[in-house]
C-alpha cells in the first residue's frame, strides 16, 4: 500500500562525478523525491551519486546509487544503464519498491 507523503520536503542530496551532463544533478532530485512521496513514513535523510566509468567497452557505464534513510531504516537502491537519464528512471523505479516493501514490512 502506498501513501502520499505530505511532512516537510525532504533535501535530496545528489553528488554527480565532474565531467557528467550538470542537468543530472536536477533531474535526479526531482526523480527521487517522486519516489519519495509514496510514503507516510518520515524520510530522514536521501542521498544520490551518479558515476561513470571510464572504459569505452563498459555495457551500461553509468551507474546511479541511492540511500535514503526512512523512519531509522536506511533503504539502498542501485541501478546501471547507458546514459545518466536511463540509470535514474531505473533507480527511481527501484527506490519506489524498496521503500514500498519497508513500508509493508514495518
């Protein structure tokens, strides 16, 4: 079950590896506090880091990671894709679950 978070805005706190598209450092705060909206839990606190590896043979070289502590649980969530963009839809999508299944779970 799914609630709408309505207490405080919480400051997602995004970290992006220099030389990545600026612009990620917006799209993925507003991706994860989308996620972050779908519980009545209080969020404690929300990182972010995207990174890059730099071998050109790398399938998905960008990776996206997330922690966000709710209510005193951290929940982790990490996705890889080709681009900046794809990793944080898929790890908006994932962070949505894992915080679903602590909010089920208790």
């Amino acid at each position: 079950m799914s609630h709408v978070h309505d207490e405080v805005q919480v400051q997602v706190q995004v970290q992006v590896r220099p030389g990545m598209e600026p612009a990620l450092r917006q799209y993925a705060q507003e991706k994860v506090a989308a996620a972050l909206q779908h519980t009545a839990r209080p969020i404690l606190f929300a990182r972010v880091r995207l990174d890059r590896i730099s071998n050109p043979a790398a399938t998905r070289p960008v990776t996206a990671r997330a922690e966000v502590d709710v209510n005193g649980r951290v929940v982790h969530a990490e996705a890889a894709a080709d681009t900046g963009y794809e990793a944080v839809d898929l790890l908006q999508d994932r962070l949505r679950g894992r915080i679903d299944a602590v909010t089920e779970t208790g």
